[in-house]
C-alpha cells in the first residue's frame, strides 16, 4: 500500500514539475517583434482528405510568425479530439510587450479573452492584430513541437485553414478574416509546419 501511495505522489509531482515548465512565460522586451500580418492564398481547387476519423476540408492556405499570447490545452471536449491546443496569438503592435504589458490576456472554452484599463494602442488594433487559434497538427513532429510552445516566444507555423466534419453531422469552420470578433472569429488551422523561432 505504501508503495502505491509513493508511485502516485512521483506522478503528482511530474505532472506538477511539467506544469510549471509548460506554464512559464518567455520575455523578448520590448519593441515590436513580428512586424507582418498572417498571410493567406485562396485555394483554386480544395481536394477534401480523412484525417482522425474527420473529413478535412482545406478553405485557405495560411502562414504566419506570431507572438504566444496564451495558450490553453483541452482534453474533454469535442473538438480536443483535432485540437488539443489553442494558442492567442499576436503579431505588429500585439507582438510589443510594452503594449502587451498594459493587456490582461485569458483563454478559457476555446475563447480568447482580453481586459484593458485603459487602452495602449486602439481596440481595433487589439482585435485585429492578434487571434486565438485551434490548432491541428497534421503530424506527430508538429505535436512535440506544439507541446513544448509557451507564452511570450514568438512562432512560425504554415498550414491551412480548414472545415472539419464528422459523419454524425459535426462541424467546425475557420473563420477567414483576421477582422472578425466574437463567436466563430477563431482560425482552425490544420498545421503542418511549425517552428518556435525565439
């Protein structure tokens, strides 16, 4: 009995140490650290593939370098089962941590969440220079690398943006624009490159 008790508090205490590394922030200073917008090119032709038991449909092939604004992993919903990481991402102004500093960022339900007192830069700046993002990693590399990601480091990522369904008539569709707020205005990315730059 003794022995049970001990392995379980080994346990506990990983998974407490690996919270604690996964939860610390990077700090890059000051000053504007991704200058460029996301970029996304229409797909002419979209050829839908199974992926996980979901039928992937590419809307838009997406790029970007962004600034971790947060990040929040899921495991109990449906969507967990493509996504298992929403990453709030920022990039121009929203890469600047004197101005991030002034921003109270939070992400919970798949939602990104964000409270000022008084606003560093204009509110439609704020909602359209950063973004929460489901992410999908097309592969077990993507994953690893998407594992280790933490906030404050700034990310390339290049992939596409996607509708998913299922045969029981689910469905999640990427929103298409980076001037969109509130529900649906979240990307779902299908990732299939993904690489932490600094």
């Amino acid at each position: 009995m003794k022995l049970v008790k001990w392995l379980l508090l080994i346990v506990l205490a990983v998974v407490a140490v690996k919270q604690w590394q996964h939860n610390q922030e990077v700090s890059l200073g000051p000053g504007v650290k991704v200058a460029q917008a996301p970029v996304q090119k229409p797909i002419s032709q979209a050829v839908p593939f199974e992926f996980e038991d979901y039928q992937i449909t590419p809307l838009a092939n997406f790029s970007l370098q962004a600034k971790v604004l947060g990040r929040e992993d899921y495991n109990i919903d449906r969507e967990s089962e493509l996504s298992p990481t929403d990453l709030a991402l920022g990039w121009q102004k929203m890469s600047d941590e004197s101005v991030l500093a002034e921003i109270d960022i939070t992400q919970t339900r798949r939602w990104y969440y964000w409270r000022v007192e008084q606003f560093p830069i204009p509110r439609h700046d704020i909602e359209t220079q950063s973004a929460n993002m489901h992410l999908i990693p097309a592969d077990s590399q993507v994953a690893n690398v998407l594992k280790k990601v933490k906030k404050g480091q700034i990310i390339a990522l290049e992939g596409q943006l996607i509708q998913a369904k299922a045969a029981d008539g689910w469905s999640w569709r990427s929103s298409m624009t980076r001037d969109d707020t509130g529900a649906h205005a979240c990307e779902v990315v299908y990732v299939t490159s993904l690489s932490v730059i600094e």
